[in-house]
C-alpha cells in the first residue's frame, strides 16, 4: 500500500487488512489495557474527526493535553483527518505540574488561536485555571469526542 500522507495510513490501510491488530496499549504495570485492529483504529479516528468537524472551524489549532495513549492516539489523527493542526503536549496536571500548566498557559496567551483537548478528569480544574489567567480557547472534552454521533 502506498501511502501518501498520514491520513493515508488510517483511511486506506483498513481496507486491505481490516482485522489485523494495528495497536497495543499497556498500563503503567506493562500489562496490556486495550488493542484495536485497523477497522477500529479508523473508525474511532473518523468517529473524532466528524466530532471536531461538528463542534469547530476550520484550519484551527488544537493543544492536545492528553495523558492516556489510547485516547491520545484518536485525539491525534482525528485532528489530522478534520484537518485541524494538532499540538500534542504533556497532560495537564495543575498542582503537580506548575511549570507545564505556565507553559500551557503561556502558549495560549501568545497563541489565542489556539484550542485545547483535555480528558474529562482534567477539565473542571483547567476551565477554573484558565478562566483565572483570563484565557478563553475553545476546550473540547476527548471523551465526548469519542462517543459515536447520532446526526446524519
């Protein structure tokens, strides 16, 4: 299979090798959490993109603070399928991780194009934390992303 580009690799490979195992997620003991052949990878990664494509604009950049690789690995190609730049930065954790929260911040302060996704767990602490450094970035919730939508 030639692939062009990344989109390539999600969109066309499935077809060819649908129920092959594509991906193997393991927890912090090594042990194995989640596996998804290539049908599933693509169609999770769809599922995002059509999510993001419902809920945003387009050309947008998206800040993905994203501590769990099985949800990470969606966020990120969905991003990249709804055509949508995608930041991956390390998960947001306000008060063990102050330095990568004033990183996060300073990036959105000069960067206020920019947008964020952040797993459920997170996002009431970061939407007080930004809204005390008077940041407004759209902040999409990777959990909702990943529900399948009902609309046609």
């Amino acid at each position: 299979m030639k692939s062009n580009n990344l989109t390539d690799l999600i969109l066309q490979y499935p077809a060819t090798q649908a129920e092959e195992q594509a991906l193997i997620f393991l927890d912090h003991r090594g042990q194995e959490k989640q596996q998804w052949t290539y049908a599933q990878l693509s169609e999770i990664c769809k599922r995002v993109a059509k999510n993001l494509l419902e809920q945003s604009v387009e050309k947008e950049v998206v800040v993905l603070a994203v501590e769990d690789q099985a949800k990470f690995v969606p966020a990120f190609f969905g991003c990249i399928l709804a055509g949508k730049i995608p930041v991956p930065f390390p998960a947001i954790q306000r008060k063990k991780n102050r330095p990568g929260w004033g990183r996060l911040c300073t990036l959105l302060a000069t960067h206020p194009e920019m947008n964020l996704l952040v797993e459920e767990m997170h996002h009431s602490r970061v939407a007080k934390g930004l809204a005390e450094e008077n940041l407004t970035p759209r902040v999409y919730i990777n959990e909702s992303l990943l529900v399948p939508n009902t609309s046609p």
